[in-house]
C-alpha cells in the first residue's frame, strides 16, 4: 500500500483576481501524494505553497479560480477529479473531512470558543459517519486519547480557552483524523507552536503515516522540519516548483540555484559560531510585476540570456526534478 | 575574550509582576509572575542571547531593561563608558529623568508589519526622536536620516514613501535605521528576524553584526530561535517560567548542555541537515502557567531526572566550569545529568 | 452557470494582465474604492448639490426667506415662486435654501463638536488608562444614558429656545459615541510596535497618542460624523416640528416642516411640506451612502 499514489496534481494554475489585477498564485505545478508518506512543500512567504493546499481542499477565496490542470483523487471506487467538483457541493463536501482532511497553522483561531472540544470533534463523525451519539462520543474520547490528551473523558467535555496551544493543535489533529482520511494536509502546523510541543506534534504526524497509513502533505517554510519529516520534498519559488525529488536529493544534491541558496542562508544548530552563511541577494518579487522567464533569475548568480524564457521541468534521476537551464553548469562547480 | 569585561547593564533580583484584577472594583487576585528574580551582567560589546519558549519571560525582560515596562523590583544599573556617566539605577528614575538614558538603550521589534506608522512616511516616522534630542533643523533631520538609511543598506530616498511601499526585509532595516538614529550603545532585539523569510532573515543577521562592528554596539538579542542564536550571540541565557536556568558562553551550551531543559530544548529543534540528527528529548505536557508556577525548581514537573528536593527547593543560579570557562546553572542534580548527557 | 459573468470578468483582467496593459496601483486604495463604489459617489453628488445650493442661496433665488407677502399668501408652485408660498407668503423654495444653511450648521456643526470632544477624551485616556480611563468612560456612560428629548425639554424651559442651546444637547448627547469608538481604536492601536518604539525614545503622551495615533483611527471616525451628522440634522428636523428646536423665526428644514402639524395644509398645500421632506430625506441618504462607502473603502479586511 505504502507508495501507492492517492492524489495527483497536474500542471495546477490557481489565479487571484483580487483588486483588478491578476496574480498568478500558482503557475503549473504537478506532484504526487502517496500514501504512507509524508510530501513537504517548502518555500518562503508569497511562492504559492499554501494556495497550493487550498486548491486542493477547494477552499479558495471566491475572486480566485483554478484556470488549467487537474487534480485527481484516487479514491477507492474510482478517481475523482476534484477540480472539476463544485466548491460547495455536496460531493466536495464529503470528501473534505471524510476523504481528505486539513490542519491550519493557527491552533488558537480555528476552534470554536462556544462550543466543547468534544462536541466539535463529534460534529464532523455527524456528517460524515452514521454511529449513533454514544458510539459517536466513544470515539471521541478514543480519538483524544490516541492524541496524547491526558484525561480524555473530562478534556471532551471542555472548552478550547482551557487548552493550550499545543492540546488544540492535537484536538485539531483528532478532528481532522476523525473520519480516517486518506489524505492529511498540514499547513504550518507547528509555525505558531513551541519547540519541545513541536516535537510533540511532529511525533504524532510521524505515528499517523506508519499506523494508519496516511498520506501526508506538510506546508512549511522551515528546512529543519524538512530534514525531520519528509520523504518527499517539493521546493517552490513564486508558484513554480523550481526542485522535487526525494529528501535525500533535495538536502544532499541539491541542484537548483534557489534551493542551494536557500540552504546556504540558514545558520544550521551544531555548525559552530564561524559558519558560513550566504544570503540570497534582493527580495522576492512584487506578484503583479514577475520577471520574464525563470522566476529566480533576477536573484541568481548564474543567471544568463537564456534564463528570460521559462525552463522545462527535466529528470535527473526517476525521483529528483529540476527546473533550471544552467542545473548541470552549476553542479560541476562542486 | 576576557571574563573581566566592562559591564554595561547590571541586573539584579530584576521582577516584573503584572497584576490579575478582577470584579467591578479590579481587586488584584493574584500576579503574573514574568520575570522572577533574574540577576545578570551585560558586557559592553557583547551580543547576549535570551532564548526560551513563548511565556517564559524573555519579551518582558527586554522591556524592562527599556523601562517600557516598569519592574516591580529590583535593579538595573547602567553603566556609561570609562566611568563618564556613573552609574544608575534606572528603576528609580522617574519619566523626565529617564529621557537621558533612552538615548542608550533601544529596541528593534519582531513584526516588521506593525512597527512603522503607517500614516506617516518613513522621514515622518523617524523624525520626531531626533527633534526630541535636539536637531532642530529640518536640513540636518533628513541628511542624517537620509545617512542611516544608507547604513542600513537602503537607498537616501526611500524616506519619502510610506512604509506599505516596502518589503518585510526592508521594513526591518528600518526598524534598526530608527533604533539607530540616536546612535545607542545597547539594542535590545525583540525577535528580530524571527518574522523574515529564511533568505531575508540572513541578510538583516549580517546586516546586524556590520553594524555592531562599525558602531561598537552591544546587543540583547532575544528570540526562540536556536540556530540564529548559535550564530550571531557570545553568551546565551535560557530562561524558563521567568528565570535564567542556564547562561554560558555559545560553543560552551552547546558543548555542555547541563539544564535538563536545555538538553530538551536543544534535542528538540529540527535540523536542516540529514547528517546531524540527534536523538530527540521529546517533553511531556506544557510549560506551567506563571501565575501559579511549581515550587521549587520551575521545571521539575516536566524534568526526566526530577528527584524529591526539586519540588521543594527552587534552585540557585550556581557558577560551574566547563571547557575552563564560567557558566552558570541552576539545578540541583547537575553533577547527575552532566554524567547522563 | 451563475459564474459565467464573474469568469468573464476574469478572462477580461487576464488577457489585459498578459499584454501588460496593468499598472502598478498607485495612490490612496481608499480614495480608489470610494471612488469605485456608485452609490457612495451618487451620495457625493447629491450631498454637494444641497451643500452648495445651501451655501449659495442668494445667487440661485431673488426671494428672501423671511420676507411676508401677504398678497401672495398659499400659492402653488409657478415660475415666479418655484416651491410656492406658505401661509404669510414666503417663499418656500428660498426658506429651503436658507433653511438648508442652519440645519446643515447644526448636524454637521455638533457632529464635529461632538467629534472633537469624543475624540480628543477617547484618545488621551484610551492610550494612558488607568484611572483616568475608568473615569472617562463612567462620565460618557451618564451622559449616554439620559434620554436626548427630555435633555431637550429641560434645557429648553430653563434657557429659552435657541440655536445655540440645540447644538450644546446634541454635543452633550453625542460626545459618548465617538468617545467610545475613539477608545475602542486606541486600545488595539496602542499595542502596535511603532507605539513601543516611540515610547522607548521618550516621546511625550499627547505627542503619541494624537500625532501618531490618530491619524491611523481617522477612518473610522470619520464615519462615525457623517452618519452622526445625518442622525443630528433628523433629530433637528423632529424636533424643530414639535417646536422644541430652533426658534421659529429662523427658517430650518424641521421649522419649514413644522406648518405640515395643521391637517388642512396636509391636505390641501402639499408644496409647504412635500418639498422640504423630500430634501431632508435625499441629504441624509446621501450623507448615509457616504458613510456606508467611507466604511467599505477604509475597511482593510473587504477586497475588491
């Protein structure tokens, strides 16, 4: 089961058409989720990732749509197009919790202050399964407890003000784990959180994808979480995927300008006082006014002529993708 | 680096309370107790880390050296160079009288997005400090303003835009441009690049140390980050539930890592190298709340070696040696989990 | 398919952004969605052309208001008098016009004092607190809570029907809610990071919390005054037709109004009071569309 694929995106161009201007959000992306393991988009503020995740669970803002592409659930009676589904209908609203489920990266803002932990829990099993109320309550309790929520009975019974920030990313975890998705997406789910309750979580989402199975695609900005959690690695600079491949391709022989300097601008804990780090010149760029071409190239120090039109995607290795015209230039200077 | 330096900031008992109030006639019904007793000496020139988890005190103590927040006990004394300025105890002073010492002490905040006026453009929001201390001329306001910007990396002219014309980066640089303008001796770094993408983020950490270089500055530089502070600080202070549990020299905390909490801390930090995977320490449950903290030693619920005197004696920051240099711990059993480490 | 006119859209702004033809948005965004928003810009005109014919009356009508005709008494609209005359022949169109001048110096006029009052109170104490706060806000809740029209009635037997004294209730009745609105934004604003900064230079009280704070809690107040000021120029006009508000001898939209009490006039003039109604209700639906556009406009939370 573990590597079968369950969702595939394919050349996705998501647009906002927010304040009259067209922005191109994301610009042709195409990756697989599979099951059992953990997929990580990386990428800084602005490149896409999380409209990417959003497209998927079709929960974009209503001055937005999908303009080209597919996304397909593999589901087990058959595939389902997701893209071509209606935002808010009721075949959308089916899969979103009982097929594929999200977490959000703000803990504190995306539970319900008037209503209990367990009743929100129990109200996505109302939806999405037919067990009668006290098996529905069961559940719950099991659900919190699997989650490392000590005194699960008592906990179901109160409300999010009296968790901490760490509890109610679990008991979002719990609810978004209720209905046994196939798919979990979790964008920055730690961001908001503490180290040592990071660890925490992280020692969760680890347990979910080798006991249930469960794909799992993790938005994050931190390349530590990366080399933490990932099997897979898609790196994206303003709404392209510049780099893909296995995490040991990504964070050992990585090949695209952008995701070398990436790596290099991160002061790494145990490197010592003295390293070297290099930052990435400039900033990224303003949306409404991309450069032509490769979207790095005005940032990269190996940019030429050829850079001003857009590279293809081209194979390296069966598992490691890269879009640059100069890839191989570069990683002779090794 | 000597260990006999001269000292800037003097921090002793420092306490900050903020009082619980409730009912109609806001009876106090307890305190947060956000820092608890630190004691703390600030070298000239020095960059001094303060790291911890959100809630253990580090924000509040920054502003309390500023006097942004007023502590409720103990001292701070600063002490000006060679000797000029004497020293002061500045929880004593009133307002007026610590418009003086203002001039020497300032900050750089976290949110690049709340911390410019947007109202004003960048010239508006950086001029009312230099009027304050004394450049009358408009002339002269916007050449040294114009001078600062460049300091930082930024071109003369930008001061004549408003601050939504300007990227997260470069709203920092001005953030440090205006704790720059009245040209201080100690910057407190209020999480400074924690809100900056990673590639940003490098920048203004490099940004940072020219300047402390060029200007002889010394830094306070408080974040949750570990890896920034293993690069850019000398010392660094772990601080939990309101007190230092362990302060020491950079290479020596990662080296020697004595607290438990620290050890905990460190473990739990992901590493963007597949090369250095430690064995994470993964702790159970959360940090206390400061209102009622546990007796004795703050983190003795949460601690892996926790034996019967640390529910009850809370203990004192202790000088050790490692690597034969000072560092300083708070633990009982410390000899025990030097061995375990 | 119901998106089909949003998808047009859409393809529309596409095509001009892949030709280029899109510039970088420049200026206010605020300016730019007021000036968006139709039913706002519609409030505009109509609110300009009151203010204006108000302002100059006596270029648009040879009539004064005051003037008694007695042989032109209860005449219907003709060239000569436009909106016809009253009962002692005035001219209504000119008793509009000039009437227009007071009753817009009275909404406008105790909606900016109250402003300034409310403001410059909700300010100062919602920056400092304390116990300063507290007292403010018991003092606004007082105030708020006496009821305007008894306010009136007692002011009014103890001092005489006058302008004056009908803009000091409205100030007094009116202050507490732009008080509290000043506050509310001041105590969100006051956590701001550029507020620290300043602080941490030693930059005086007043000199934060009025120069640099308030300018960033303007939109919002200047909502509050328009709709104040709608709500003030109907509470004239009510209160002018029971005579309780500006004395009879100066011409006000409510004074003009006040004639409609006999019930021959309802029936049989309509042009004493059909007129005036109509101006009374298309200004303070103008002054209602601008409010309601300001708000859209400086909202930072709705896009469009």
């Amino acid at each position: 089961m573990t590597g079968e694929v369950a969702l595939s995106v394919k050349n996705l161009k998501t647009f906002f058409y927010t304040n009259n201007r067209c922005n191109k959000a994301v610009n042709g992306v195409s990756f697989d989720i599979k099951k059992g393991r953990t997929l990580c988009v990386v990428g800084e503020s602005g490149c896409g990732k999380s409209v990417t995740a959003s497209t998927i669970m079709q929960l974009l803002p209503s001055l937005s749509r999908i303009e080209e592409g597919s996304i397909t659930y593999h589901a087990e009676a058959g595939d389902i197009r997701i893209d071509q589904l209606d935002r808010d209908g009721k075949e959308m609203r089916r899969i979103r919790g009982s097929e594929i489920a999200m977490i959000f990266q703000d803990p504190m803002t995306a539970l319900n202050p008037v209503y209990t932990i367990g009743f929100q829990i129990g109200e996505s099993l109302k939806y999405h399964t037919d067990l009668s109320a006290k098996a529905r309550h069961a559940k719950v309790v099991d659900l919190l407890a699997n989650m490392g929520i000590p005194e699960p009975e008592r906990r179901a019974k109160e409300y999010p003000h009296k968790y901490s920030g760490g509890m109610r990313q679990r008991a979002l975890i719990a609810m978004a784990m209720s209905c046994n998705p196939k798919i979990l997406i979790a964008d920055e789910p730690t961001t908001a959180l503490d180290v040592t309750i990071q660890a925490q979580i992280f020692r969760l989402m680890d347990e979910l994808k080798e006991q249930h199975g469960t794909a799992i695609m993790l938005i994050t900005h931190d390349m530590g979480v990366v080399a933490e959690l990932a099997d897979e690695v898609i790196v994206m600079y303003m709404g392209n995927i510049v780099e893909a491949g296995t995490v040991d391709d990504i964070l050992r022989r990585p090949k695209h300008p952008y995701t070398r300097a990436l790596l290099d601008s991160i002061p790494v804990l145990g490197r010592g006082r003295n390293q070297d780090i290099k930052s990435i010149r400039g900033a990224t760029p303003d949306p409404y006014q991309r450069p032509k071409g490769c979207q790095f190239s005005p940032r990269c120090d190996f940019a030429t002529e050829t850079c001003s039109a857009m590279p293809d995607e081209e194979y390296i290795t069966e598992t490691h993708r890269v879009s640059c015209h100069h890839y191989k230039d570069i990683s002779q200077h090794d | 680096m000597t260990e006999s330096r001269d000292v800037i900031l003097q921090l002793r008992d420092l306490k900050t309370y903020f009082a619980l109030r409730q009912g109609v006639f806001q009876r106090v019904t307890g305190f947060v107790k956000a820092v608890d007793g630190i004691n703390l000496d600030i070298y000239r020139g020095e960059v001094l880390g303060l790291v911890g988890e959100s809630g253990c005190g580090k924000t509040t103590l920054g502003k309390s050296i500023l006097q942004l927040i007023r502590p409720t006990a103990g001292e701070i004394t600063y002490h000006g160079a060679d000797g000029t300025d004497g020293a002061v105890d500045m929880c004593c002073l009133s307002d007026a009288e610590m418009v003086a010492y203002r001039k020497k002490l300032q900050i750089v905040f976290q949110d690049p997005h709340s911390s410019l006026n947007p109202a004003f453009t960048i010239f508006g929001s950086l001029q009312d400090p230099l009027k304050k201390y004394g450049v009358k001329s408009k002339k002269e306001r916007r050449k040294i303003i114009g001078d600062l910007l460049e300091a930082v990396n930024l071109q003369r002219d930008y001061m004549d835009r408003y601050p939504h014309e300007f990227s997260g980066g470069q709203r920092q640089r001005i953030g440090i441009a205006r704790a720059l303008s009245v040209e201080p001796e100690l910057i407190v770094c209020d999480e400074a690049v924690s809100a900056l993408d990673v590639s940003i983020q490098a920048q203004v950490l490099q940004l940072l140390m020219d300047l402390k270089k060029k200007r002889n500055l010394t830094y306070i530089f408080i974040t949750h980050d570990l890896s920034v502070t293993e690069y850019i600080c000398d010392r660094i202070a772990v601080m939990y539930l309101g007190r230092i549990v362990e302060l020491a020299h950079t290479e020596d905390l990662y080296e020697h890592r004595l607290h438990p909490y620290t050890q905990a801390l460190l473990s739990s930090i992901p590493v963007a190298d597949l090369d250095r995977k430690t064995k994470r320490i993964v702790l159970e449950g959360d940090v206390p709340s400061p209102i009622n903290p546990p007796s004795g030693c703050p983190f003795h619920p949460r601690c892996r070696f926790a034996k019967d005197i640390c529910s009850t004696e809370v203990p004192a920051l202790r000088k050790v040696v490692t690597g034969g240099k000072e560092h300083h711990v708070s633990c009982h059993l410390v000899d025990d989990t030097v061995t375990a480490a | 398919m119901a998106n089909s006119a949003l998808n047009r859209k859409f393809d529309r702004i596409r095509a001009l952004e892949e030709a280029g033809e899109l510039k970088p948005l420049t200026g206010s965004r605020a300016l730019r969605k007021m000036m968006n928003n139709r039913l706002a810009m519609v409030g505009v005109v109509i609110f300009l052309i009151i203010l204006l014919s108000a302002i100059f009356a006596p270029l648009l009508t040879a009539h004064s208001p005051t003037k008694i005709d007695l042989r032109s008494m209860l005449q219907s609209p003709s060239g000569e008098h436009w909106f016809g005359t009253d009962k002692t022949g005035r001219d209504v169109f000119a008793r509009v016009l000039y009437g227009g001048r007071v009753s817009i110096l009275v909404g406008l006029g105790s909606a900016l004092l109250a402003a300034l009052i409310g403001v410059g109170v909700g300010c100062y104490t919602g920056y400092k607190g304390g116990i300063l706060d507290v007292i403010a806000l018991r003092v606004s809740e007082i105030f708020m809570s006496f009821p305007q029209i008894i306010l009136v009635l007692l002011l009014v037997s103890i001092a005489g029907q006058s302008l004056a004294n009908l803009i000091v209730i409205f100030v007094l009745t009116g202050w507490g809610g732009m008080y509290r609105l000043a506050r509310a934004r001041m105590l969100s604003l006051r956590e701001e990071e550029y507020v620290q900064a300043l602080r941490s230079f030693g930059i005086s009280t007043p000199m934060i919390c009025y120069k640099h704070i308030l300018p960033n809690a303007l939109g919002p107040i200047m909502v509050n005054i328009t709709l104040t000021t709608a709500m003030f120029i109907l509470a004239e006009a009510g209160l002018s037709f029971l005579g309780l508000g500006v004395p009879l001898n100066i011409p006000t939209w409510g004074n003009i109004l006040n004639v409609a009490k006999d019930l021959r006039v309802l029936q049989n003039n309509w042009w004493m009071w059909l007129p005036v109604g109509m101006v009374i209700s298309l200004f303070v639906l103008s002054v209602n569309f601008i409010g309601d556009g300001l708000r859209d406009s400086t909202d930072p939370s709705q896009q469009g």
